[in-house]
C-alpha cells in the first residue's frame, strides 16, 4: 500500500538537499553543485550499497531533484545519469558492467548521457534505425541520434541500438555503452533557445566498433530492459517539472507579499492570490501521483509503473506550464527581466510537456493501455 505520508529518512532527505540547493541557488555553477551533490552520497541515492550508492530507489532521487529544483539549481543529468543509465545497469548489467560504472555514477565522478530519440522516428521507437550487427566478437553500430543531453560532459553514452533477431530476422532494440572517444563516434551540439547549462547534441555512428561487453543486458530482453529506463526518466522528469513549478510559485509568492499597489500587497487580492493557489495545488497534487509512481517502480511492478509514471509526467508538466506563466503574470514586467530568474522558466516549463514523451502520445497511452479505447496509430 502506497503510504501518503513521508517517512523520516524522506523528510530528513528533503530537508538537506533543500539546504544543499539554497547554498548554490538560481546563479550555480553545475559542475561545484554536481561534485557535493556526489559527495554528500544524493547523486547514486537509488544505486546499490554494494556498488557505493544509498541503496533506495526513484522515489529517493526525485526527491533529491525536486529539492534542487525547488532552490533554482535543478540538476537536468540526475535524469539521465544515475536514474536512467544506473537504473538499467544496476538491474541488467554484468558484474563487470556494474563495478566499472555504477560507484562513479553514484558519486558523481562518471556521468553518462543517454541516446534513443532519432530524427526521423520521433515517439516511434519502432522505427529507430541505429542498428548493430555482428563483427566476430564485436559489434558494430550505425546511426543518428538527437537531443542527447550532456554528451560533452559524459564519459559514455548509453546508446539504443536494434539487432536483427536470429530467429524471426525482426530487429529488436538493444542497449549499449558507447564511450565518448570511440571512433566513428561524431556529436554536433544542436542551437537551442533553450538556456540550461546541459547542451543538446545530434550523434553520428559511423560503424563504431563495440566489444561483446559493451552490450547491456541479455540480447533478447529487448523492450524490458529499455523501459527500466523509460519509467525512471518520466518519473524524475516529473520531479524536475515539479521542483521548477514550486520555484516559480516561491518567487511569485514572495513578490506578491511585498509589492504594495492601492496601499496593500498585490496578494491581497484574489485575482493574484487564487490562481497560485490553484498552481500549487496542481504542483502537490502532481508530486502525489509521482509519489505513486516512484513506489510502484521501486517494488517492481514495472507495469503499474508505467501507468503512474505517464500520468505523473503529463500532471507534473502541466501544473509546471501554468505555474510558471502565472509566477510571470504574478510579477508582471519584472516577471520578464533577469533579475527575477523567471522568463527563462517559459521555455524550460514548456520542455516538461514536450520530453522525454509529448503530452499526447501520453494520452495516446492513456486512451489506450488503461481505458481501452481502440487504437489510433
């Protein structure tokens, strides 16, 4: 049973990298925050003891990146790093695998960035194209990828390539560990408007040569292994939208006490004061279903997960987008300047909605795999 209430270890968690985001706050740098963060045991939180993490789970690390979020530090590879690549190497790795990455993923002093969306597939992981064939013992592979985060600063990248079945000749998707100076392995950072410290790259595999052991996990678990990696990063990408949410309600929050119009503060008024009640509502209501779905992960029921962990995206997205216009509406022209810290959260609330899975291919899920509707694509 999914209890409502935070247990102590939680509360005590969230109190500390609160403390942890305040020392750093809006103007960060990544990499000093990155390696405390490391330090103080918060990154590999959901790794196993046995491999130097904290030996939790999701619902540890989202709150972690919520907490940072929250403070105006969000850490954008917690997503990618220890929640995706751990995840999937804790639970499908090799002994090896696990002893050369998982302590440096928890304690922040090996990253890596995590590659499926290709141009040309979209939310179609069907129709992903990068493929790996057989070269004796190796494999080799061959592709594009594209808004990988952080591959400038990550020593591999956990790429997700297709292998042609032996039995049915079907391609089937498969996980590898590709490190960042392999040749033929070629990355073009993309121009976003987007300003985070994280950069966006398009990847190139030009027959890259891989060792057997590069290859994550059994060769024919295909679809299970890649959402042992999905769910997490819907959860925590919830828990990045959230954290943002709760940032912009805090600055509009604080403002609306202190600007006085007509002889009392702005937030006086219900049109200013109801609608941040109604944003932060939307914020706790969808860190309960993130909550959720964190909890169904960590006892593995991978199917429940699912579910929880697409609604909790579309719900964390959501009350991000509207809590960060109203934050700015709150503030009105100061909303716009730098000062303040919050034109820029436009443009990152609106990534909440869009990745790692639009808003409508959750609905799609939705219609779908829980009400039964018949379906459209």
């Amino acid at each position: 049973m999914t209890t409502l209430i935070e247990s102590e270890d939680h509360k005590a968690l969230r109190n500390a990298v609160a403390a942890l985001g305040a020392r750093h706050g809006r103007d960060h740098v990544r990499e000093q925050l990155w390696s405390e963060a490391g330090k103080l045991g918060y990154l590999g939180v959901n790794l196993p003891e046995a491999y130097g993490g904290g030996g939790g789970g999701i619902a540890e690390l989202s709150i972690v990146l919520e907490e940072l979020g929250a403070a105006g530090a969000p850490l954008l590879m917690l997503i990618v790093s220890p929640a995706i690549c751990g995840t999937v190497i804790a639970r499908f790795g090799t002994e090896e695998q696990k002893r050369a990455w998982l302590p440096g993923l928890a304690d922040g002093t090996r990253t890596m960035a995590f590659g499926i969306t290709e141009p040309d597939a979209g939310s179609n992981s069907h129709r992903i194209t990068t493929t790996a064939r057989r070269d004796g013992a190796d494999w080799l592979l061959t592709g594009r990828k594209v808004f990988v985060s952080g591959v400038d600063i990550a020593d591999a990248t956990l790429i997700v390539g297709r292998t042609e079945d032996a039995r049915t000749g079907r391609l089937k998707p498969c996980l590898f560990i590709v490190p960042r100076d392999a040749p033929g392995f070629g990355r073009r950072k993309i121009d976003m408007e987007l300003a985070a410290q994280e950069k966006q790259f398009e990847l190139t595999l030009d027959d890259v040569r891989l060792p057997a052991e590069a290859l994550v996990g059994d060769e024919d678990a295909g679809l299970l292994q890649l959402f042992a990696g999905l769910n997490p990063e819907r959860i925590m990408t919830a828990a990045f939208a959230i954290g943002m949410g709760r940032y912009a309600i805090g600055k509009a929050v604080e403002y609306a006490r202190d600007r006085t119009v007509f002889k009392s503060p702005i937030g006086a008024h219900q049109a200013i004061a109801h609608p941040l009640a109604q944003a932060h509502i939307d914020l706790e209501l969808a860190r309960l279903m993130m909550q959720k779905a964190a909890h169904l992960y960590d006892a593995g029921d991978d199917a429940g997960a699912g579910e929880a962990a697409n609604m909790a995206k579309y719900a964390a997205g959501e009350a991000c987008a509207k809590a960060v216009d109203q934050a700015v509406h709150t503030l009105g022209g100061n909303g716009l300047t730098r000062e303040f810290g919050l034109a820029s959260l436009i443009t990152a609330a609106r990534v909440a909605r869009i990745a790692p899975v639009s808003r409508e291919m959750i609905l799609n899920y939705v219609s779908h795999q829980t009400l039964g509707l018949p379906k459209s694509y």
